[in-house]
C-alpha cells in the first residue's frame, strides 16, 4: 500500500464516528420526541389497570398459597391506607399474630379503591363488599380456605382520583369479584356503558 493509501485510511477511519455535536443533536431530538409523546400517554388508566390485576393476581395466590400449605389466607383490604394486606394465617384463628409471614400490595398515587361515576355491579356499592372482618384490624377481609373455597363471596372496586367527581372519565373504574364456593376470582371494567369481563 502506498503512503497516499494510507492516509485515506487513515482519513476514513476518523470520520466513521459522530462528533460530541452530532451525539448531543441526537439526544436532544431524542428527549423532544419523548416529552411530545409522554403527553399522549394516560398514566392514571395505567395505573389502574396495573393495579386491579395485581390486586387479582394476589387473590388468586392467596388461594393457591392456602391449598399449598393447607392453612387459611386472609386478604384484608384497607381503604384508608390504599393498599392489600395479606396474611399467611399458619393457625387459622382468623388475625394476625406475631411470627406470622404478610406481606402488603399498594395501589398508585392516582388510584384509589371506590366506585367512581360507573354504576354498581351485582356485588354491591360500597369500594369493598366483603362483610368479614381480620379481627385485630377491624377491616374487611376474604379468608382463603385449604380447600380453595373462599369466606364469602364479594368484590372490590378501585378507579382513578379523577374519575371520582368526573364522569368524562368513567372508563377508569375497574372491579375484581371473588366467588365463595371455588374461590375464583374475576377481573371487570366499565367500557362506559356496560362492565366487561377482563380488564
């Protein structure tokens, strides 16, 4: 190769980067791109349909967890603390007490438990229908039997800080039912006129 070769080597090599310019131009147009986007992106819907199926999720764990070790699961839903509460019962005296395995499943910072603008399903008004109680809490709980049964049959409803004084966001509200004799337990949202199984 000759030294005139080499040089135009050597030249092409150089340029086949980019530049801290060139780098920092992309960037920028990266991060615009982004911040015209993130605006389109409904988070609170988000987040409501990420927490009604972790909140399904964890009852149906519940349910497997108490076949598996063959002691009750209690669910406690707490309201005012915007958040699951679920206890491996390893005597089943119906609470919690000290050595025994919980664990706590919180909603978003958008979303809280309650029924919104949509109109109530066959389990009732009220943000959680289960009528037991965990006895050192006072709240209302669904027990997890070892055979996979549930304490009673019930539901909860969760929706998003806005859809509670706005019907213009009334597809937010989202409801989990548990049924008493198998333990199943369902998924629904209101699609604005009707709720639909699924989420």
């Amino acid at each position: 190769m000759t030294e005139r070769g080499t040089i135009q080597t050597v030249r092409s090599l150089r340029r086949r980067g980019f530049t801290l310019v060139e780098m920092l131009i992309v960037i920028t147009m990266i991060g615009i791109m982004t911040g015209i986007a993130l605006w389109r992106v409904d988070i609170a819907r988000y987040q409501v349909n990420g927490d009604i199926q972790s909140i399904g999720t964890t009852l149906i764990a519940s349910q497997r967890e108490a076949i598996a070790k063959q002691h009750n699961v209690i669910v406690v839903f707490d309201t005012a603390g915007n958040r699951v509460r679920v206890i491996w019962d390893a005597n089943n005296n119906g609470q919690y007490d000290d050595g025994e395995h919980t664990r706590m499943v919180f909603l978003g910072d958008r979303v809280r438990f309650g029924l919104g603008t949509a109109p109530q399903m066959p389990i009732g008004p009220e943000a959680v229908n289960f009528t037991d109680t965990e006895t050192s809490s006072g709240l209302p709980c669904v027990t997890f039997y070892r055979n996979g049964s549930a304490s009673e049959a019930g539901g909860a409803y969760i929706t998003s800080l806005r859809s509670i004084g706005d019907p213009k966001y009334v597809t937010d509200n989202r409801a989990m039912r548990v049924e008493r004799a198998t333990g199943r337990a369902e998924w629904w949202h209101y699609d604005g006129t009707t709720w639909q199984r699924g989420f």
